[in-house]
C-alpha cells in the first residue's frame, strides 16, 4: 500500500495490522491506538498529516516507521512545522466565564473522553469558553465542534501539555455534493421489509457510551454488502452519522417511545 499524509490510520490498521505497534513506537501519544475503543472511534478520524500535528512529529517520522513494516511512499521531506508554543486568540479566551476540563486522567484509564466534553460544553453560559487540557491536540474534536459552530484554538503552555480552547461562533454551512446519497431516509417498513430476509440484528442499549458506536461500525465492518445491520438503540445516535456518512451508508429511523430506537442500516447497491 502507498500511503501520503492524508492516508486515514484506520486504513493503515486494515491494511496492516502492524501499523499499530509502528505508530505506538514513534511516542507515547500514540500508545492509545493500543485501546480497542480508542482506536476504533479515533483512527477514522485522523490521517497521517493530523496525527503528525498531534504528536509533534513531522509527517516523515511516520512514513519512515510505516515503511519498516512494508507500506511505500514518495521519497520526499515535507515541511516541518513549527511547534513553538502559541499565544491564546482574545477573541476567544478573552471571555471572563472559563470552563476547565482535564481529560488526561480518563484517557490514562483507557476511555474516550468525547462523551464527557459534549456534556460540559452543553453547560457553557452564552459567552462562556471551554478550555480542554490534553496531553495532545485533539483534531477530530475539533472538526466535529467546528460543524456545530465552535471556534477553537490551541496553544502549548508547556511540553506534553496541550489547552484546547472552545467559544461558540457561527455554524459552518456543509455543501453536499450532488452525487452523494441523503444519509437519513424515509419509509422504515419498506426498507424493512427489502431487507427482512438479509438482516443482522444487535441490541447495544445496556451498552455504555461511546461503545454503542463501537459496537456497529464493529458489525458494519463485517456486514456483507447485500445485507442492513438492525439496531436496537435509546436514542438516536447523532455522532455516528459523520462515520456513516463517510462509509456510504443510509440510515431509516423507528422511534418506540423516549428511551428505545430501531436503526436500519443499510448500503444501496
């Protein structure tokens, strides 16, 4: 496999499941992809380029690391970055209502801290700003935010110690290209019933967050292409669609009542 710096590392990891012990070796930010559930909710997220930003690394560390266990890529250096510790953004940080959150003791337990950040961000006063401290720039945080109107900024006060700063700002506007099919579609019964004969069925709501997620990209990853994954879930799970989306699937909705959901997965072929 060839790979560039927008190679996701989860295609990495399929491709070769080496890659993981690879990438772990370059630093100890890069342990974490040793988590089962880390890895499968994070590693789709992130190409070479951004895991590079995230452990301070230039892109050719990795490519070098990636080469020792058989990929390719094109011989060239790309441009360092530079690291050097940045100021905080006023228009951001000025806010005098400051939320702290430090997530490194989760992530030293082996959990995703997503969960736990989208709870405390919903609690942030009108112009209040939410300063996640990390061990690392959290990238994919950062992108699904930006699409629901957060501003964020980064700097590094010190080593090993990365101030996410997040401030609500305008919503940014997601162009649909013309091809794509709509993720959300109609008519449940129907799909349903195309489906009936061809179907996997799995219940993840004793589950606790974020491994419901975890759970049916898992499933998807296996699902015969003919096939719809069936869920049973308690609610309608809003930071899956990105990953569904990505993948070219689409999604049908039966609500039971307040705390049960049936999802029909499926990949119209």
């Amino acid at each position: 496999m060839i790979v560039t710096e927008n190679t996701k590392i989860s295609d990495l990891i399929k491709s070769n499941p080496a890659s993981i012990d690879a990438i772990a070796s370059i630093n100890k930010h890069f342990k974490k992809l040793k988590n089962p559930i880390l890895r499968r909710t994070l590693a789709r997220r992130v190409t070479i380029a951004d895991a590079a930003k995230i452990g301070g690394v230039s892109v050719q560390v990795f490519f070098e690391k990636l080469a020792a266990v058989g990929f390719e890529y094109e011989n060239k250096e790309p441009e360092r970055e530079t690291m050097a510790p940045e100021e905080p953004d006023n228009s951001i940080t000025g806010s005098e209502e400051v939320m702290e959150l430090d997530v490194r003791p989760v992530i030293e337990g082996g959990n995703d801290p997503f969960q736990l950040i989208m709870k405390t961000i919903k609690k942030l006063p009108e112009d209040g700003v939410l300063k996640v401290i990390n061990s690392f720039e959290p990238i994919p945080l950062i992108n699904i935010l930006k699409e629901d109107g957060y501003q964020s900024k980064v700097t590094r006060p010190k080593e090993g110690v990365v101030h996410t700063f997040f401030k609500k700002g305008k919503a940014v506007s997601i162009v649909k290209k013309e091809e794509d099919k709509p993720l959300v579609v109609h008519d449940f019964d129907q799909k349903l019933q195309k489906y009936c004969e061809r179907l996997k069925t799995i219940d993840v709501r004793p589950l606790e967050m974020p491994e419901p997620m975890v759970k049916i990209l898992t499933e998807l990853e296996t699902l015969p292409k003919d096939q719809a994954l069936f869920v049973h879930h308690k609610k309608f799970p809003k930071y899956l669609i990105p990953e569904l989306q990505t993948r070219g699937y689409q999604l049908v909705e039966k609500r039971i009542d307040d705390h049960n959901i049936d999802l029909l997965i499926f990949k119209e072929v």
